[in-house]
C-alpha cells in the first residue's frame, strides 16, 4: 500500500468550524472551541494517523481585516503556514450564505499555487439536504471563472461525524508519498503548557460580551507535580486590556472566577491524568493588543 503523509491547513473566516473538525478528525481535543470570533490564535497541529497515511492538519486562526497589531500578526501567521502546506482547505459553513469574507479569502489562495486546494461545507448538520446542494453548488462557481478549480468539495458534519472518513481519505490522496512524519501517539505537536493555557482561555470565554474575548491572552507561570502526593499545582495568569474587563472576569465575590477555575480543571486534569491545584491571577496588560512588546510578552 502506497503511504501518503503531509500537511493541511484549515482556512476560512473566524468561527466557521475549523477547529471542530480539527477535533472530530483526530479524535481528540487539540484545540479549543467557542462561538466568540477569533478563538484560535495559534498555528495547532492535530494528527490523524490512517492505515494509507499520515494527515496532519494544521487549524489557523481565522482570516480577518485585521483592526490592532494582534490581528496583523494572526494574519500573518496563517500566510506563513499556507505556504508551506501541501493542501489548503477553505471552510465555509452550510447555514450561512457566501459572502464578501469568503471571497477575499479565495482571492488570497492565488499565492499559494503549490498548494492543493480543497473545499469543504461544515455544519451540513445544522440545515437540510436541498440547503447543503445549493452551497455545493454556489461554493464550486467560486471558482468558475479562475484558472485553478477545487481539487475536492467535501460537504461534512464534525458533530454527527458526517463524511469524516470521505473528507480524510480526499486529504490523504492529495497528500505526496512519504512515510509518517509524527510517532502513532501522537495526536498534537502542542506542549502541555500550551494546552493548559488553552484550555483556561476556553473556560475564560464562555458568557463574556462581544468586545472582552479579544482582550483575553492566558500565560503559565509554573506547572509542578507535588511531591509526594498525586496533585500537581499550575499556576496560570489571565490577562485583559483594562480594569473594567478584570472585574468581569473575577465576578462578583469572586464567582466568575471560581466558575473558570472548576472548568477548566476539569480539562486539565484529563490532559495531566492527575488531580490539579490550579491557582488563577487575573491581570491587566493595557491595550497589549495594539503593543508590540506586550504582544511578545504574552506569546505573540
């Protein structure tokens, strides 16, 4: 059997499903998830190993006209790794209409004539047959009057797992012939640290208004098992650009907070495979997004 291995990079606007169905294909959380824009900031790669090859996908965060430095340098980010991927995958999804976004981003494919170019229609769950037709179609004249067309349309459900196996077998063949290029354990490339960090971003998220998850950045401080004993204590920081944007995060009597540190714990705890203590600081780095400095400071 001829084994294929390489990389895939998931592209498209912020919140299209990229992430997800980085996390149905691997078969594990490697990244985290949420309905606020700009969740994924990082280049994170997901293993999927297959008895005809090795598909590591590589989830970038979502392409935006960028408003502070941060967004400039998001941005750049995924232009570095598009180009040096073996297939672009451009997620659009079922239930929402094409529009002005998703074209600029197909614009930006024309850099990158290396790469093979794959389409794929997430969240086919969310709306019935005849919807996901017309965006096949609509997504396959994206292309009508260019000179390369997609190499695959795949249309897929990370939640009900719809088309997984058609969207991996598609990838793998479009990927060159080399032999595996991660160990078969490994699901992610990411350290625990970074995972960890995540992983209080993601607890961070949930229930905050629209402007406040921008202004979020988690950094690590220590990650120590206890000595003789089966904990192991992280102490991790929670950064915002104002004092306002402190308060809400810590709650009233420090609720909102506890409620961040019980979620995330929980995350943690399964990725370590041991009880944590997890010590939380919340603090203010002004403006970091727009600092090039801070932005440094914090992993940027």
């Amino acid at each position: 059997m001829t084994f294929h291995a390489g990389f895939v990079s998931f592209v498209g606007r912020p919140n299209v499903g990229k992430s997800t169905l980085t996390n149905a294909l691997v078969g594990e959380k490697v990244a985290i998830t949420s309905a606020k824009p700009q969740t994924t900031r990082r280049a994170i790669r997901g293993i999927v190993h297959r008895p005809d090859g090795q598909l590591i996908i590589v989830d970038t965060p979502g392409i935006h006209r960028p408003r502070t430095l941060l967004g400039q340098r998001l941005n750049d980010l995924v232009e570095s790794t598009l180009a040096d991927v073996d297939v672009i995958a451009f997620c659009l999804p079922a239930d929402e209409k094409i529009g002005p976004g998703d074209r600029f981003i197909v614009e930006q494919l024309e850099q990158y004539p290396r790469a093979r170019k794959v389409a794929i229609v997430t969240k086919t769950d969310k709306v019935a047959r005849q919807r996901v037709a017309e965006q096949l179609i609509a997504v396959s004249e994206l292309r009508a009057d260019k000179d390369w067309q997609w190499d695959e349309i795949v249309p897929v459900s990370a939640l009900t797992s719809e088309q997984l196996d058609i969207l991996a077998d598609a990838l793998i063949a479009l990927l060159p012939e080399s032999p595996p290029l991660y160990p078969e354990e490994a699901v992610t490339d990411e350290t625990d640290e970074d995972r960890i960090a995540e992983l209080i971003r993601e607890a961070a998220l949930e229930g905050v208004e629209d402007e406040l998850p921008h202004s979020l950045a988690v950094t690590i401080d220590e990650i120590t098992p206890r000595q003789d004993s089966t904990l192991t204590d992280v102490y991790a920081n929670i950064w915002v650009e104002r004092d306002s944007q402190k308060g809400i995060i810590i709650g009233k009597g420090g609720k909102r907070l506890q409620e961040i540190g019980a979620q995330s714990r929980a995350g943690i705890e399964a990725l370590l495979g041991t009880r944590v203590y997890l010590s939380l600081r919340v603090k203010v780095a002004k403006e970091w997004q727009r600092d090039a400095k801070l932005l440094g400071r914090l992993g940027f």
